[in-house]
C-alpha cells in the first residue's frame, strides 16, 4: 500500500504537526524568515520515523551555516531512504556543499538523493566531486547542476566523484550549458562505465558544444555498461560546428556495442538527420537488437520533407521496436512531410503503440483525412495517443471514419481540443467517436464519461 505524503506549504503547519509520526512529508514552496532555518532544522531532527522527505527551499537565501544545520538535523532521521533537496537560488558556498554531501553520506539508510544545488554562490566542481565519492550507499541520485561554466575541468572532477558511486542504479545529470568540451564529455563516458550496476541514466548535456570526439567518447562509455537498459540524452546545441551530422552519427555507431538497451529517448536538433548522416545511423540501429521503446522530442523545431523521409527510413530499421513517441508540439512541417513519415512506419511490424504530440504545430495544410489515410497503413499498431489540441482542425470526421478502419485498435488516447473549430462538426465528431467508445480516453480535453448524457440522447434519435 503507497504510503500518503503530508503537504506542508508553510512552516508554521509543519512547526504545529505531530512530528514524530511522519513517515512522508513533502515541504513545499517554504519561504523562511530570519530565524526561519534554525526552527527548521530543530523541527526535522524530531522527525525520528521519516522515511520520504522532498524538501522545496528554493531562493531562500540559506548561506553555509544554514545548510550545514540542515545536513546536521537529517542524521537524525534513521530511517531516511529518500530525500529531495530544492536548495536552488540560495548563498551556498563550497564549504557548505561539503558539509551537506559528506553528513548525508552518514545517512545509513539512504538511497534515494535529489540535489538542486544551482544558482548559488559556488562552482567549484572539484569539491562536490570529492564530496560525491562519500555517497557509496546511494542507488538513485538525481543532481542539477546546471549554467555554472565549469568546463572541462569540473566535468573531469565532478565524474571521478560519480565514478566511485558504486551503487547507482539510476542517475539523472542536469549539466547542461557549462562549457564541457569533448574531454569532459570523455570523463562523463569513462564514469558512467565504471558505475557496474547503472540500469537507467538521463544526461542533459545540452549547450555543452562537446562535437564528433565528445559524442563518439561519451557513446563508448555508455556501450560499456552492461546493465544499462534506459537512456535518455539531450544533445541540443552540442554539435555546433557539424553540419553533416558527422557528431550524431560517431555517437550511435560508439553505441552499438551497447547490448542492454532497451528505451531510448533523445533530443537534438533535427537537421542532423540528412543524407550524409541517415545510412550510417540507419546502419547502427538496426543493430540495436533489444530497443523496442524509442522517444524523438523535436519540439520548436523545423522538420522539412527530406528529414521525415530519413527519420522514417532509420526508424523502419529498428527491428524489435513496439513504442514510438514523437514529440512535435510547436514544430513546422507540413502534412505531406508528416503523412509520410507516419506512412514510412509500416515497416515496423512489432509496433504496437504509437504516441505523436502534435499540439500547437505549425503543419501546413494539415488535413487529418491524410493523416488517417498514412495511419491505416501501420498494420500492427493497436494503441494510438494523439494530440491535436491547439490546431485549426476542421475536418474532424474524416478521422472518426479512419479510426474505425484500423482493425487492431484496442485503445485510443486523443485531444483534439480546438476552441476555433466549427462545434457542429466537434459535435457529429464526437458522436461518432463515442460509437467507439471502449477504445477512445479522451476527446477535445474531456473525459469520455462527460460526454455520456449526450451519446445516449443521439442513440435515442436513431
């Protein structure tokens, strides 16, 4: 049974709560006054049977003493397993971060640790990397570490410290615009491959201009962890000086040797999907023999006719994919490009789910009897999440009539929430859809069961 978090969004609620019997407490949005840290602090000490704590102390002004009152109250807490610090905006220095990182590594119990530690007084990435080799018990570590220009330098010292986390799981990295070149991007590659047990990892290295010897490196290190399963990458504006996609496809090609991963999700800039770079990384997934989840985000980005045409054709190459999400809210294509793209899927066979966010897209003649017409021809697919909210759609019932053809549809999650359509043809769309609906979760933002009183009253009149 999922234990219940205690919201508490001032301080003097949770100052007045009975504090011994917490086991999960979520302190949200604090705004704490002179005095506010040290009650605090005296308060959580007293927190002896807390087991989850997500604590939000964003821009609070809490210089090295205040942080170190913290680190010091949370070794009271025994049982502590999972905790989350928002300390984002304050006057931590280096001695502060040190303090914090080496008490909680005294946390016997702790596993699980979330640290937003940007947008303070400190960049030295060389003390938090020593402080990080402390945290040898942690299995899930989560770290924002963002916009503080550490460079190379502090890449190389901040992964000698994650390197010697030997039992991370799962790790997520918020680095992202921090001048980290390839040699970094090296270090980061050598650390992920020494963390043994690491099953999952999200890298946000985006800004960072690491280019081809940075992403081939960081691609070998990842292909060297046998474990690891789900990766997840962000690599906007890394390769600023390639436009050949040269960079992407010495990253893919590194990770073929990779034989665990199973989900990927990714987001770069699409232009580097081209006809130099398509066969080459066509190539390399076709030897990804275990993916079958695959996650393209090209959201605010221009996707032209030949770049559909690449992506499908490196997508068609996957040979045991089942779930394909494409992220294009706020993207420009026009619908041919769409149509065939979508269309270029059929070669999937194993496909079975199938998620495109369209919402508020600049797709030219977007006309949904050809997105229909491109989605009946996916044979296999039998789970369908559509978002078309925020578009000038008109057409709607060429897509009911669709929906009913594609014979293996079991479940269909659609918004098509539009306030500029025409409500008469929203309102034939919807009956139709209704007629479907075991298989629809939502239509123009609303549940199906909103639209139940209607559906039974066009019933009636047939």
């Amino acid at each position: 049974m999922k234990k219940q978090i205690r919201l508490f969004t001032n301080l003097k609620d949770f100052l007045n709560s009975s504090l011994s019997s917490h086991t999960h407490a979520k302190l949200n949005h604090l705004r704490l006054s002179v005095d506010g840290i040290s009650d605090l602090t005296s308060a959580i000490s007293k927190c002896k049977n807390l087991y989850y704590l997500d604590l939000d102390l964003e821009y609070n002004e809490i210089d090295d003493e205040g942080i170190t009152l913290l680190a010091h109250s949370l070794l009271s807490c025994q049982y502590l397993s999972i905790l989350e610090l928002q300390l984002a905006g304050n006057e931590i220095d280096s001695e502060g971060i040190q303090n914090l990182v080496s008490n909680l590594a005294k946390c016997a119990n702790l596993r699980t640790l979330k640290l937003y530690i940007q947008e303070n007084q400190f960049s030295d990435a060389e003390i938090l990397g020593q402080a990080l080799k402390s945290l040898t018990n942690i299995s899930c570590f989560s770290l924002q570490f963002s916009a503080l220009e550490i460079g190379d330098e502090g890449a190389l010292a901040l992964s000698s410290g994650l390197a010697k986390m030997s039992n991370l799981q799962k790790l997520t990295l918020w680095i992202y615009d921090n001048f980290i070149g390839a040699q970094g991007a090296q270090a980061l590659g050598n650390a992920i491959a020494n963390c043994a047990n690491l099953q999952t990892l999200k890298l946000d290295v985006q800004q960072n201009n690491i280019g081809y010897q940075g992403a081939q490196s960081l691609g070998l290190g990842l292909s060297k962890n046998s474990k690891l399963q789900n990766l997840e990458l962000d690599f906007i504006k890394c390769f600023q000086d390639d436009n050949d996609g040269k960079a992407l496809v010495g990253f893919f090609q590194a990770l073929e040797n990779s034989s665990s991963i199973s989900k990927l999700r990714l987001q770069f800039e699409s232009i580097y999907i081209n006809n130099n770079s398509s066969s080459s990384i066509a190539s390399s997934f076709s030897k990804y023999s275990k993916l079958c989840y695959l996650e393209l985000d090209f959201t605010y980005q221009s996707i032209d006719n030949d770049t559909a045409s690449f992506l499908g054709f490196i997508i068609a190459k996957l040979p045991n994919l089942q779930t394909l999400r494409f992220d294009l809210h706020h993207s420009k294509m026009d619908c041919k490009s769409l149509s065939d793209l979508i269309c270029s899927l059929s070669g999937c066979t194993n496909l079975q789910t199938l998620s495109l966010n369209l919402c508020s897209s600049e797709i030219e003649n977007l006309k949904l009897s050809d997105l229909g017409a491109a989605l009946k021809k996916i044979s296999n697919f039998s789970t369908l999440d559509l978002e078309l909210s925020k578009n000038q759609i008109n057409d709607y019932l060429e897509l009911s009539s669709v929906f009913q053809g594609c014979s293996n549809l079991s479940f269909i999650k659609l918004n098509v929430e539009n306030e500029y359509s025409d409500i008469l043809k929203q309102s034939k769309f919807v009956c139709n859809i209704l007629k479907m609906k075991r298989l629809v979760n939502k239509v123009f933002g609303k549940s199906i069961e909103d639209y139940e009183e209607y559906f039974e009253k066009e019933n009636s009149q047939e």
